[in-house]
C-alpha cells in the first residue's frame, strides 16, 4: 500500500532513494507509459504500442519489456540492461500532486513521495536533500523528469487524439512459440494502421506533419523491430 506525503526538507531532510535496479524494488514491469519528447531514445531499445486504460478509457503510448505480468526481460540480478529508462519508471517514487496556493487560491503542481516505496531509506542511497535544506542535483533531476512528464503527457493526449481521428490506431495479436513446449499470445494492446496511414491525403499528412506528429507515427513503425529482440529475450530466459 502507498503513503503518499507532500516532499519537504523538513519532515524529510534525511532522505535517501535507493537508486539500484531490481525487482525488489519495483522494476519487474512489464511495460511502462512514455510521453513524445523520449520516443526516439524508447524507440532503440523498446517496442512502443498503446493501451486503453480501463479506468479512463483513454489510450497511452508505452515502451514495451516482456509479454506478461511482473515480466520485465531488461532486468537482471542488479541492473536493468538498457542504454535508456523511461522517465516514468525514473521518476518512482516521486510523482506530482497538486496543493491549494494561499495567497490565489489556484491549485499548483508540488511533488510527493511514496514513503512505503521499497526506495525509501534513511541509511542508504542516493540524498534528496543537502545537509542545509537545499536541493541535491538528485533532486534537481526529478524535477526535471516531473515538469517533463507533466508536459509531455499533455502532448501525447494530443498525439492520441489525432491518431484517433485519423483512424490510424488498431488492435494487434502477436503469437509466437518460444521453444517447443512454450508459446506467447499477446493481446490488449494497439499499433498504427499502416494501411491507413499510406491512404492518407495531402492535407492530412501536413497536418499531422505540421504538429510533429508524423515523424512519431515512423518512429512507432520502427520500434516494431525490437519485437523480434523482446521474443529472443524471452526465449533466452527459459534456457
């Protein structure tokens, strides 16, 4: 169970994160939300598909690690074995709540901390603040990773929403064997129409262009070819 607190230097001026790698402490993901401005660092390593969140019944980009639940085919023992981490598995476990300003009343972005996380320590890790108050470069880092979700987030409703309106997002299956005694079927997620995509107009594919879309939608494409790594990764798993 999460302990959200609002962060402060006060309450929390001992602070440390353990910033190693594991399933211990929480990377056994199977696939991970990421936002437009890290596709191209996402799209070396990772697939990229979309997925309809239940609860909101909105799509989202996210960089694909294994075919199941608690499956991530990065990890090893210690380390996760990728040149890049999305900056939503980065930032855990902070993550942007929203404080009441009391001079405006106007609702304003704060960051808090989930004091259960398996991170949390005040003997080990990495310091979130200096012996004085102030932020450690750390610290500076989060926020940073924050602001960029915060914003990229938006961007990537924008994203969705057009490739929405364009007809260009369908459901896929993958099937394969992994060996002779194991098979994967993977369903529940979505990819770009290619089909679609080649029968747009003109004004169309300048509109997408226009809004740095286009060059995302190929950049999708390609990260395809990382399946073909993820499907070795796993066979590589059972041997």
């Amino acid at each position: 169970m999460s302990n959200n607190a609002l962060l402060n230097n006060v309450t929390h001026k001992d602070l440390k994160i353990i910033t190693a790698r594991g399933a211990a402490y929480g990377d056994d993901l199977w696939h991970a939300t990421i936002v437009p401005r890290e596709f191209r660092q996402v799209a070396a390593t990772y697939p990229i598909v979309f997925r309809k969140i239940a609860a909101t019944n909105q799509f989202e980009a996210v960089a694909l690690f294994g075919f199941a639940a608690k499956e991530n085919l990065f990890l090893d023992a210690n380390s996760w074995q990728a040149d890049y981490i999305p900056l939503s598995v980065e930032r855990i476990p902070f993550m942007i709540g929203q404080a009441t300003d009391r001079i405006t009343g106007e609702q304003q972005p704060v960051i808090h901390i989930d004091m259960e996380h398996p991170r949390i320590s005040f003997s080990e890790g990495t310091s979130v603040f200096l012996e004085h108050g102030g932020n450690t470069p750390y610290l500076e880092r989060i926020n940073s990773i924050l602001a960029e979700l915060m914003g990229g987030l938006n961007s990537g409703k924008r994203f969705v929403d057009i490739l929405l309106a364009e007809d260009l997002l369908e459901p896929f299956t993958l099937k394969f064997a992994v060996d002779s005694q194991h098979s994967i079927e993977l369903n529940g997620f979505y990819t770009i129409n290619e089909d679609t995509l080649r029968s747009l107009n003109g004004e169309q594919l300048s509109r997408l262009h226009n809004q740095n879309f286009l060059e995302l939608i190929y950049m999708v494409i390609a990260s395809l070819s990382n399946i073909g790594k993820l499907i070795r990764k796993k066979q590589n798993s059972l041997r």
